[in-house]
C-alpha cells in the first residue's frame, strides 16, 4: 500500500513541478539570468527517475501486479497449458 502512496505522490509532484515549470516559462521570457526553469526541469526529471525506479522495484518484487485481462493466469474454467495437438503438431 505504501508503494502505491508513494507512486501517487510522484505523480503529483510531476504535475507540479511541470506547472511551475510553464509558469516560469511565461514569466522569465527574455531574461538570460533566471535559472528557475531550467532548475524545474531538473527537480522534473529527477521524479521522473525516481518514479521509474519505484515501478520498476515494484514490479520486480511483486509487490505491483497487473490486472489487465489479457494477462490473467489461471482463470476458472481455462487451461493454462496448450492444448495436446497443438505440443506435437499433429492434427
């Protein structure tokens, strides 16, 4: 549940930063000394990376799982092994 938290608050603090990012676009047009959005695409991309490392432990860990239904294993009344013919290729 906490990985879960945790990926939601990365999330927002992309949206976040990507506003801040827009506004300092639109305010610091033109000036040259103004460091602020290049410092926001830098706090961006480091949520960025850490959100990849997050899904990607999730992932690898199992503690994320998907539940698309192409991807379910097991299903009642589905066999999750091919059928015999189609092992030896007869028909």
């Amino acid at each position: 549940m906490f990985l879960k938290f945790l990926i939601v608050v990365l999330l927002l603090g992309l949206l976040a930063s990507l506003g801040t990012g827009f506004y300092f676009l639109m305010v610091d047009q033109g000036n040259t000394r103004k460091r602020r959005l290049f410092n926001s695409l830098g706090v961006r991309l480091s949520l960025a990376v850490a959100l990849m490392v997050v899904l990607v432990y999730g992932v690898s860990s199992g503690k994320l799982k998907s539940q698309a239904p192409w991807e379910r294993h097991g299903v009642a009344g589905e066999s999750t092994q091919p059928p015999a013919d189609a092992l030896t290729g007869d028909r």
